[in-house]
C-alpha cells in the first residue's frame, strides 16, 4: 500500500519525496487506526455475544 500511494503521488500529482513520506505516513497511519477500530469492534461483539451465552446458561439453571 505504501508503494502504491507514494507512486501515485509522485508519478500522478508530481509531489516531491517529502510530500510522498508525508503522505504515505498518513496512509499507513489512517489505515491501521481503521484496522483498529474494527478489530476492537469484532472483539466487543465478540465479548457482548459471550456474555449474553453465559447469561442464557446461568437462568437456564435457576
């Protein structure tokens, strides 16, 4: 990802290199919080869906 956006950068909107590092910086840094987010977001439901199992076996006890 980060080749093809400093290619695209460079060949496409002529920046120079600093612009390219600043600019695939932000990419990569864009895309691993995106990452984030939805690996915290499956490891909620995740967690939401145990929990509701659990409480389904606890009054099935009772």
């Amino acid at each position: 990802m980060a080749f093809g956006t400093g290619y695209v950068c460079g060949e496409f909107f002529g920046f120079p290199w600093w612009q390219r590092l600043i600019t695939v910086v932000v990419v990569v840094m864009a895309l691993e919080g995106a990452n984030q987010a939805v690996g915290r977001a499956r490891a909620r439901k995740q967690a939401l869906r145990e929990a509701g199992s659990e409480a389904d076996q606890c009054s099935s006890r009772s």
